[in-house]
C-alpha cells in the first residue's frame, strides 16, 4: 500500500517536473554511496579478477539473505549459534570465506583454541585420570594416583573407558566437559552469570587436561594447525602463563609455557613456512589483588626482555562484570603503561553506565593499542571519535557475544556500527574451542552475512584480513613479509574462486 501510494506520489511529481525527480534520485544514490565508501573497506579498489570474483560472492550472499527476508524463519543468526552451527557448512558463502586467507587471529584465549574432537583425541594419552563425580570432571596426568583431593576416587581414564563398554558414548559424554556446545540447548540463557560459570567448568576441565607438558605441546601444536588450515596466518595468543607440570608432579615455572609456545609456533613455522608464527598477550585475571597484579606485571617485563620477538603486550581477563576495573590498577597501570603495550578487554557488557561500561574510558586513557570487544564502544559517542582518532583497533568476537549472552539476534550487534562508521575493526574469536567453533570462519561469515550490511562485499572482507595484519603487534619488517604472503594466498583465493564457479 505503502509502495503504491509512494508511485503515485513519484508519478505526480515526475509529471510535474521530470528533472525534480532525476535530482532526487541522484542525490539518494549519492547519499547510499557516500555511505558505502566511508564504511570499512568501502575505499578499496577492485581489479578486474577481484570484481568477477565479488559478482560471485554476492549473488550467494544475496540469494541467502533475500530468502531469510522473505522468509524470517528460516533466518537462522537470530537464534543460538548453536541450533545452526552445524548447517553453516552448506552455506555457499561460508563455503568462500573458509577459503579465503584471513590475515591473523589477534584476540584468542590459548586453552580455549582447540575443538573438542581435537581434546577427545588427547585423552587417549596414557597415564591420564580422571575423577568423575555426578556433574564435575577433574583429568590429571601422572604416574601414580594423583594425590589431590577427589571426592570419589582418581581412576585411569583408560580404564573407565574400557569398563564402560560402550567405547562412543562414553567419550560422548566425556565430551559434554570439554565444549559448551551441546544439540538440544532450549534457548538464549539471558543469565550471563550463568552462562559464564557454564563457560569456566568447561575451561577448567581443558585446563586440567593441558596442564601435563608434552599434552600441552601437541594441544598448541594441532591448534595451530586448525587456525592454518581455516586459513589464519599469525596468531596472538592471550595467556595466564600457568605452571605446566610433568608427570611425576615436577613444577615448571611461568617463562616455561610462554617458552613452549614459541618452540613449538618454531617448529610450526619449519614445518608450515608460509606461516608467519606467534605472539603472546600476558594476560592476569582480573579478580586479582594488587600484589598479584604486581607480581604479574613483573613477569610481563621479564618476559619482554628475555623474549622480546614473542612478547606483544598485556592485559586483563575473566567475566567482566564480575572481576575488578581497570581504575582499581591504575597506579601499576600507569606505571607499566611506558614498558610495555597494553591490549585491554573492555566494555563487554550490557550494562552501561557501570564500572564495567567506563573500562572503555580507562583503556583509551591508558594507551591501549587495541581493545578486546569494546562491545559497549556504541554508546559512548566521544569515545567512538577517539578510537578513530588514535587509531585503536577493535577486537570483535561477534560468535563470542553471542554465546556469552550479550546479544541474542547478532543483526543487532554493534559491530554493524563500528564497520558503518569504518573503524579499525578486526575480527575475532577468542575461545573457539569452548564452542565448537571454527577457528575464524564462523565468525567472518555470521560478521559478513547477518551483522555488516547487506552491501558489505568483498572489499570488507579484504579489508577486515588488511586490518588484522596491520593492527597486530608485528613490527615493520614482520608485517611486510606479512602482506606478502596475504597478497599471494588472496590472489590465489580469488582465481579460485572463480575456477570453482561452476553451479551458477
Ligand atoms: C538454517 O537452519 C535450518 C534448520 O533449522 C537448516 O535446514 C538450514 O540449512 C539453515 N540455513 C542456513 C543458511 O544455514
Ligand atoms: C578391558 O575390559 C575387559 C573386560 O571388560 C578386560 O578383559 C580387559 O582386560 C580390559 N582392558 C584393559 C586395558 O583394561
Ligand atoms: C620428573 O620428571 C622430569 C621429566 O621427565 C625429570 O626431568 C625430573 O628429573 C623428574 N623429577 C623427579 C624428582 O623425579
Ligand atoms: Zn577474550
């Protein structure tokens, strides 16, 4: 009704005066494209081959988003991502951003990297046990019966399974510990504390199955293979730097890990050389008193010294909410701020106004060089110019958001704000591995098909990889060899591409 009145309308007008109507419509498509160009990517010019290859592109993106248009039902990103994670893979857009070479991952929890199939496989390792009580798991290697308490008794895991006798159910609910992901969740839990303990029983259970050195050298080996395979070439891992330990109980100290981590992205990079390795954000919970926070910060320098190709900066983790500001560090904060870069967590909340909500002010005050979620970010429009002004990238982690219960439908995530307005974004997506998700690829598509802009095409994509690489905490001669590299795996993405479309 609303169309037809609106023709009539243009038909009168038009009649009346023809160039009245051409006028307006040249300044509406002026306006569409003044939009368009400022939003990320918008100011990236195509070549003929990346042009065909984006005709491609977004007559699957607009064939999926014309359906659910038509069809709100079947729109699945307003649900859980877990009721349509699974059915992603027949998505042909998802089948192209699989390919598509990523850049970095910048914002990744290190014990949260790994699928759960990847975890089921290391608990075939020998010497593992277990101390299963009704709804706990606590998983321990050693050589003899762990001397920690346990409610019931520590068994071999080896042992458990065999007694089963059902070999595939029984790892299927020795699954259930090591993801959140589950088939039959009934909808969004709107209780963030309660979906966050869920979130920290299952890290705790990784974190016990990773803390024996050599699981933890092949757990960050087959991560990273998963990241290079989903077509990430450098990651900047965050890390608390726990104690590993071996297996007659034998302590190591932190350096130990940020060590094993850049031995084993070594011997990753000898065996993958178009890899560009790893870095490592230190990272302390932040329920911790000054003193730890200290200490913590004692570590960062040292690591900074005796590490400093590996060492990229510091910062904070742990339920926002629920864990202590940045203003109550701020002495130390101030302190290290000239040692060292920080790349604070801030704003991933709901709750604006709060201290939790001002943690934005804080990071930007104190120098952040990026800001992991800044999910908050929208609603502080000074704050908003800053970044753009200071060029401080945004750590978005769309998936990660919407599994931790800030945002139900993700068309109403902020990131769609942050890439309209073209600001430093990169994508994301911090604990893969807790839910089952891929490394990168789900987030770069549910980002690119239901959150940007319908218009959002190939140009964001390219910029989003661009940005990852630029904002990282590589130094000059690092990045070059880094866009190198991107350069040659995108034009190879983009042939292919084009070689693969044969089903229109
Ligand atoms: C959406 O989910 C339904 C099942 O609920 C599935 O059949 C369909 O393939 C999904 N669509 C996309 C684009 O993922
Ligand atoms: C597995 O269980 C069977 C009986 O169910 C037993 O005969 C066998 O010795 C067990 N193997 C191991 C390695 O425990
Ligand atoms: C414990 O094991 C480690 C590694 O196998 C070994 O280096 C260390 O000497 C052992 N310590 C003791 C007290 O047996
Ligand atoms: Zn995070």
């Amino acid at each position: 009704m609303i169309q037809i009145t609106l023709y009539i309308a243009l038909f009168v007008i038009k009649s009346i005066d023809g160039r009245t109507i051409d006028q307006y419509s040249h300044r509406r498509e002026q306006l569409i494209q003044e939009e368009i160009a400022s939003s990320l990517g918008g100011r990236i010019v195509l070549n003929n081959e990346e042009k065909t290859a984006n005709g491609i592109l977004m007559y699957w993106k607009n064939k999926e988003i014309d359906e659910s248009f038509h069809n709100p039902a079947y729109f699945n990103f307003s649900r859980h991502y877990f009721t349509y994670k699974k059915y992603m893979e027949t998505s042909k857009v998802y089948q192209i951003v699989r390919k598509m070479p990523k850049g970095a991952a910048l914002h990744v929890h290190s014990s949260a990297m790994l699928h759960e199939d990847n975890l089921l496989q290391l608990t075939y390792e020998d010497h593992l046990y277990a101390c299963y009580t009704n709804n706990d798991l606590s998983l321990r290697f050693s050589d003899t019966v762990p001397v920690r308490p346990c409610p019931v008794k520590w068994s071999l895991l080896t042992e458990l399974r065999n007694a089963s006798g059902d070999v595939t159910a029984f790892d299927q609910e020795l699954k259930k510990h090591l993801t959140m992901y589950t088939e039959n969740v009934k909808d969004f839990d709107s209780d963030i504390n309660n979906v966050w303990k869920r979130f920290n029983q299952v890290y705790t259970v990784v974190k016990s199955l990773i803390g024996y050195r050599p699981v933890r050298e092949k757990f960050f080996y087959a991560a990273l293979k998963n990241f290079y395979n989903d077509n990430v070439m450098y990651v900047e891992i965050r890390s608390g730097l726990h104690q590993l330990h071996e297996l007659n109980g034998t302590l190591h100290d932190k350096m130990y890990l940020a060590q094993l981590y850049r031995d084993v992205a070594s011997k990753f990079k000898e065996d993958y050389p178009d890899f560009q390795g790893v870095k490592l954000i230190m990272t302390r919970h932040r329920t911790v008193d000054l003193n730890q926070l200290r200490e913590a910060l004692d570590v960062a320098r040292q690591l900074k010294r005796d590490m400093p190709k590996m060492f990229a900066g510091f910062d904070l983790v742990g339920q926002e909410d629920l864990g202590k500001p940045l203003i109550d560090f701020l002495p130390e904060l101030t302190k290290a701020k000239n040692e060292m870069d920080f790349f604070f967590h801030g704003g991933e909340t709901n709750w604006y106004g709060t201290p939790t909500d001002e943690n934005l002010f804080d990071a930007i005050l104190l120098g952040a060089k990026r800001i992991g979620h800044a999910y908050a970010l929208v609603k502080h429009p000074s704050l908003l110019v800053s970044v753009k002004q200071k060029d401080i990238a945004l750590e978005v982690n769309v998936i990660s958001n919407a599994v931790l219960a800030l945002v139900r439908d993700v068309r109403n995530h902020p990131l769609a704000t942050y890439l309209a307005l073209g600001l430093p974004v990169v994508l994301s997506s911090d604990d893969p591995g807790s839910w089952g998700a891929a490394p990168l690829s789900h987030d770069f598509y549910v980002a690119f098909v239901a959150v940007a802009s319908k218009h959002a095409d190939l140009r964001m994509l390219k910029q989003l990889a661009i940005n990852s690489i630029r904002y990282s905490a590589l130094n000059e001669n690092e990045k070059i060899q880094s866009f190198k590299m991107f350069n040659h795996h995108w034009n190879r993405f983009i042939k292919d591409i084009i070689k693969h479309d044969k089903q229109r």
